[in-house]
C-alpha cells in the first residue's frame, strides 16, 4: 500500500515554493531599494500607453508603487493557496499552479523594474 504524501511533505512542490518566495522577496527588495522615501512627493511613472505619444506617461506617488510590492504577495499568496487546495484532487495540478507563478513574478520584476528606472 502506498503511503500519501501532504503538500508539505513534496519535494517537488516544496522547491517550487521556495524559488517562488526568493521570486517574490527579490521583487519587494528591488521595488524597495528604488524607491526614494525621502522625498516623499516624489513622482514615479506608474504606466505608459503608446498610443498617447509624447504624453502617454502616467505618473503617480509612493502609494501607487507599493501596489507592485502588494501584487507580488497577492501572486504568491493566492499561488500558493491554490496550489495547497489542490493538492488532494490532483499533485500535477498542485505543480502547475506553482509554476505558472513564477512566471507572473518575473514579468513582476520585469516590468517594475522597467518603470522605476524611466524615473
């Protein structure tokens, strides 16, 4: 008979898990290391439409670039949540999940990255 495993207990899952955390832990480091706090009203280009030429730079405070740091922890916290449920039902399933969210963590630090140095 074999014996089941738990999420926890996956070496698979764990590892995806882990390389999901450093993800998401080196996206909060760089949003923080480029944010200025000391100027307080400083403006960050928070979007950019193409179609708006010249003018198509949207430019917003501290807050709206925290939004980034929060989206890196929704990502890993629902990735992980929805890997966990699906655990029981299916462990391939439970992988994908997991590693479909890597990929939205990097395009985090991508992109992130790419607005804070247009500063």
């Amino acid at each position: 008979m074999s014996v089941r495993k738990n999420f926890i207990q996956d070496r698979s899952s764990l590892l995806l898990v882990s390389i999901n955390a450093f993800l998401m832990l080196a996206a909060i480091t760089f949003v923080a290391l480029k944010l200025d706090a000391s100027k307080g009203t400083s403006n960050y280009i928070i979007s950019f439409r193409s179609s708006l030429g010249l003018n198509g730079y949207t430019q917003g405070t501290v807050w709206d670039v925290m939004g980034l740091i929060a989206a890196a922890v929704v990502f890993f916290v629902v990735g992980l949540v929805l890997a966990y449920r699906t655990y029981p039902i299916r462990r391939e399933l439970s992988l994908v999940v997991l590693a479909l969210t890597m990929p939205l963590l990097v395009l985090l630090i991508i992109v992130s990255n790419a607005l804070l140095l247009l500063r």
